[in-house]
C-alpha cells in the first residue's frame, strides 16, 4: 500500500525487520502497549475520540497523542446525546424526562477501532469510543450501546447475527445557500451528470480521481469495500461492505460517511446521505443483509442440514413483517425520509416479501443454502446505522421468538401497490411508542428518549415555510 502523505514510516528494512503485524494490517490493537507503539511507529500527533451521537453524527474531544496514552479520563455531558439534529432539545413529556444530575458520561475507547484519518494533514488517529456512566456500567440510550444490547440477547439464545450493509449517496455541487435546490455535479466531463446511470462504469469514471481518494481514504483506515456502482440517480453511488459482525459493521459504515464526506470536500463537491436529496430522482437507501449463525456449530440457522429453508428462517421474516413499521422511525428518522418511501421511488412501501424481488421490503437474494440470508431494504442512508441495525435485528428476533408466521411471498411488482408503512415522522412515533416488546429489546431509556427527540425534529421542522407553500398559498388562498 502506497504511503499516504501524512504517515511517518521508516525504512522499508527497519519495517520488515521491527514491525508489528497489527501496524501492518493498519487495525486490530488490543492493549496500550500496541497502542503506543502503533502511535510512535506513525508519528501520531493527536487522536480523535469519537462516538456516534443519535443522529449517527460523530461527537467527542481530541487530544495529544501523549495525553491519550497517559490514562486520561475522557467524559461527555449526557446531554449530547439527547440533542436534535438541529442542536435542540426535548421537553419533557411522553416518558421523557432529563436526569436530575445531567452528569457527565465517560468515554471508553474500544483499542480495536485505532486507525488513521489520512485526511488530516497533520499525523492524526481516531479511536470510536463506548459511553459509561461514572460507575462503570453501560450508557443504555447511546447507539452503540444499543446495538450491543441487541447482541447480546442473541449471544443469549447461542447465535450470532452476521450483516452486510449497502450504503446509497448522491454527490452534488457545493451548495452553501439551504433555499436553493441541489443539483447533480460536473464530472470530468465537464458536463453535469445526468440521471438514468444505473451500473454504468462511465458514470463511475466521472469521478474517478474522487473515486480514487475514496479507496485511498479507506484503505488507510484498514475499511474493506467490496464494490462500488453507480445507482440510478444522478450523481449517485453505492458501496457495499464485505458481511460480518453487527458491531464492527456498523462502525465501518460510521467510518465511511465520514471518509466519503470528506474525499468529496477535497474536491470541492458534497457528498450526501440525505434520503431525498434531490427532487424527481430516486431515494438512498442502506440496505441491510443479514444471516444468524449457531454459535456452536457455525451453521447458518436458516438452512437445514439438506439445504432448504428453516421454520426459524419464516420467523425471522414473520418478525420483519410485524415490527419493522413500527421500528420504522429508526430506519427512517427524519421529516426528508418520508419522501423516499413512496410509489414510483423505487424504494418499498409496505412490508411484502419475496425471492429475489427488488420492489419488496425483504429480499430473499440467491444463495447457496450456507450464505441464505434477508435483505431489508426499508432503511434510507441518512438512519443511524448502529440504530438501523439494531432494529433490524430486534424484529428478526422477536419473529423467531415468538415464532411468527410470515405471509405469502410476492412475485410482482410490490412497491406500486398500497402504502402501508407510515407516511410521517409523528405516525412513526406513535407506532414506536406503542410496541412494547420492540421496546424491551432496545432499552426504555433509549426508546423514550429517541422518542422524544424525533418529536421535537419535527416541531422544529413545522417552523419551517417551504417553497410548495410560497408557491401555491401565497396568491392563492
């Protein structure tokens, strides 16, 4: 691997001779004393302790690489992570209420996540960080926490979920201004690109030297993409991650909004997660593939021992089916993602099932019997990812738990048939709120104060006049 132009390596001989296989392979430290030598090896100047607040936005504090190693105690105020998408906060209500304290949360960085940010043009680490409370036990309302819950009441039943993920982005030309529409970006071209690319190499060859930043950016942080494709829209790209653990998933998808972000900044464009970006052009979704492995035996639990599909298999999509609306507020949590879940945006909008039917909310890709797998193709790219698989995972589970039975598969175009999912931010919630078994998977704390966040985005919307309203209200009404 090319060296960036940030790191500080010696000679090729001293590395071969004196470098740790975890520096080698860029990830992977286990305890302070790699940490250390990772740092010093690269000549790390500062560190970036972050942590995905609720919107998936990266919070924490940077400091000396010096300092970091040096036991330093790390702590957030419990607010950050009851905060709206627009720096608000919610009122109490519903549940919600703020801790009498508001005390400090400490932040425990998870070694395993130590990698560079070679955007940075100073030598820079980050380091993804876990919330405690002062007396050790886990935060229940921060993301990955949450993810980490769900986990564990697999890990309790003896299996492991396994996902892969499949991130959607439209790059656009700067836009400082909020009132003006965004507009697709001029690629090498020097034309604006157009939509209608689906899978098209020249489309991905218009960006080709962002493209290359992309792989680069990502290589130098140990992330795998496995591939890369232009979507439909214009100016829209894939990128699909290699499957394993939720947890690790779920960080590199974290990691890349970032990288993807700050590549496309490098070359003066943005990049955007936005569910619907720009208006006639389809959505971005974050598909979500997901497998249960025994634990003991490593076998896929939707397989039989002579290849077809398990009862536990139908639960799991029986799951899907039932609970995914009303989890539909972690797949799709703000006012924008709404807009994508309509007829004619080639996204789902309701809960049909099928083999290997695209307009469906859940995916039965062919396989073999050992990588059998359910693709949910109802989360948008803007949901949290550590939510989004969380939830994804909570429905399963309690299909197989409760041992739902799930309707008939579809074989037709599903997406132009009747809605049902909510068509709105507050119907998501009231549904959320409702479902108490969803509930209990997750964490009260965390349901009722994501809750009450995703209320208060929406007040906060309501005071917002759109160009429809200036439009055909203004002369008319």
């Amino acid at each position: 691997m090319p060296a960036s132009k940030k790191e500080v390596r010696p000679s090729k001989a001293g590395r071969r001779a004196r470098t740790p296989a975890f520096v080698k392979n860029l990830r992977g430290v286990k305890n302070w004393k790699e940490v250390s030598e990772w740092l010093e090896w690269r000549g790390i100047e500062d560190i970036e302790c972050i942590t995905p607040d609720q919107a998936g936005v990266a919070r924490g504090k940077m400091m000396p690489s010096s300092k970091f190693t040096s036991n330093t105690s790390l702590a957030l105020p419990s607010a950050v992570f009851m905060m709206t998408i627009s720096g608000d906060y919610p009122e109490d209500g519903n549940g919600f209420s703020y801790p009498e304290d508001d005390g400090d949360l400490k932040l425990m960085p998870d070694l395993s996540t130590l990698t560079a940010v070679p955007w940075e043009d100073d030598p820079t680490a980050q380091v993804i960080c876990d919330l405690v409370h002062q007396d050790g036990h886990a935060v229940e309302f921060t993301p990955r926490n949450v993810l980490k819950r769900v986990m564990a009441a697999y890990d309790r039943r003896g299996l492991k979920p396994v996902v892969a993920p499949e991130i959607e982005f439209y790059l656009v030309r700067k836009n400082p201004d909020p009132d003006y529409p965004l507009a697709p970006p001029v690629g090498r071209s020097g034309r604006a690109i157009g939509g209608g690319a689906g899978y098209s190499i020249a489309g991905v060859n218009e960006f080709d030297e962002l493209i290359d930043d992309i792989y680069h950016f990502s290589e130098s942080q140990g992330l795998e993409i496995d591939t890369l494709i232009h979507e439909e829209g214009a100016g829209q790209l894939e990128i699909n991650l290699r499957h394993g653990d939720p947890i690790e998933l779920a960080d590199q998808v974290f990691l890349f909004k970032r990288t993807i972000r700050e590549a496309a900044l490098k070359h003066d464009t943005y990049a955007t997660f936005m569910a619907k970006p720009i208006q006639g052009q389809p959505g971005s979704a974050m598909h979500i593939h997901q497998s249960i492995l025994d634990k003991k035996t490593g076998r896929n639990i939707f397989s039989d021992e002579n290849g077809g599909e398990t009862e536990t298999f139908f639960n799991f999509i029986g799951g899907m089916q039932r609970h995914v609306p009303n989890a539909l507020v972690m797949f799709a949590p703000y006012v924008n993602s709404y807009r994508r879940l309509t007829q004619g945006a080639s996204a789902p909008v309701n809960t049909k099932w099928g083999y290997d039917n695209r307009t469906v909310a859940f995916r039965v890709p062919r396989s073999d019997p050992a990588a059998r797998r359910l693709e949910n193709r109802i989360p948008s790219s803007d949901a949290n990812p550590y939510l989004a698989v969380a939830a994804s995972l909570a429905c399963g589970l309690i299909g197989m738990k409760n041992k739902l039975k799930p309707d008939a598969p579809v074989g037709t175009t599903a997406n132009e048939d009747e809605i049902d999912l909510p068509r709105g931010l507050l119907e998501a919630v009231d549904l959320f709120e409702q479902d108490t078994e969803l509930r209990e998977v997750l964490g009260e704390p965390f349901a009722t104060t994501y809750a009450a966040i995703k209320r208060a985005e929406f007040e906060t919307f309501m005071e917002v006049i759109s160009p429809w309203e200036r439009e055909f209200l203004l002369l008319n009404v």
